[in-house]
C-alpha cells in the first residue's frame, strides 16, 4: 500500500468540502476518526474493490465499518457532488472538458410482474360467485 492515492495536495483540495462535526462537551465519548483516515480506506476500498469487513484498519487507521459510515454521512451531505461539480468547473477552466466523447450510460429492466399499474387494481378477495344461469 505504498502507492498513496490521497496526496497531501489532494487533501488540502477535497478538506475544505467535508462537514467539520463538533465534538459533544458533555460525554464526549470516543474521539472520532480522522477524516483523512477515512478517506484513503474509502478510496483504497473503491480502487481494489476489497469488501468493508477486508479493510486493512491497520494500514488505515479507520475500520471498514467507519470506512462505510464515513461514505454514507458524506454522501447524506453532498460532498461528492460537491467535488465532481469542483472537478468539472477545474477542467473547463483549463480547457481540458471534452464533451464530444462523452456517454451516456442507462439501464433498462423488465418490468416483473407486469409493473405497477396507473389505477388501483380490483380486489381478488373472496366474494359471490358470479351467476351462470
């Protein structure tokens, strides 16, 4: 793992973008994990595709659970749109955006069971039989 990722001139970029939490003063509890910590096992974690629970916290500093919480929290936060939007003004600052090749990814999926219909359904539960005579 000595091919670091998160460089300190790519910290001081993303810092600024991650929520600071305060501390409690009362019962302050645990103290909480750097977010830097958190970060490079967030990153380590996309780039090798190694499960949460296989997180080295030794070469870390962060367990995978606090790795996945960390994730969560920023996302709840909008911190990674936050930094595509940061990324993309970046690049068309410097003239480096081409759109001209750009996809558009899409899924498609059956619809199981027929979908979901634009009105309620009629009931199937037990009833009269119709007459026949």
């Amino acid at each position: 793992m000595s091919d670091a990722v998160l460089t300190d001139e790519l910290w001081s970029r993303l810092e600024p973008l991650i929520p600071v939490r305060q501390r409690r003063f009362r019962y302050p509890g645990r103290a909480r994990t750097s977010d830097r910590a958190a970060l490079e096992g967030i990153l380590f974690a996309a780039r090798t595709g190694v499960s949460w629970n296989a997180l080295p916290t030794a070469a870390f500093g962060a367990s995978g659970a606090t790795c996945w919480r960390r994730l969560k929290e920023w996302h709840e936060a909008g911190v990674w749109q936050q930094l595509h939007e940061l990324l993309l003004a970046e690049l068309r600052a410097a003239s480096r955006l081409d759109l001209s090749a750009a996809i558009v990814d899409s899924s498609h999926l059956r619809a199981l069971k027929g979908g979901t219909s634009p009105v309620p359904a009629r009931s199937t539960g037990a009833s009269w039989a119709a007459s026949t005579t």
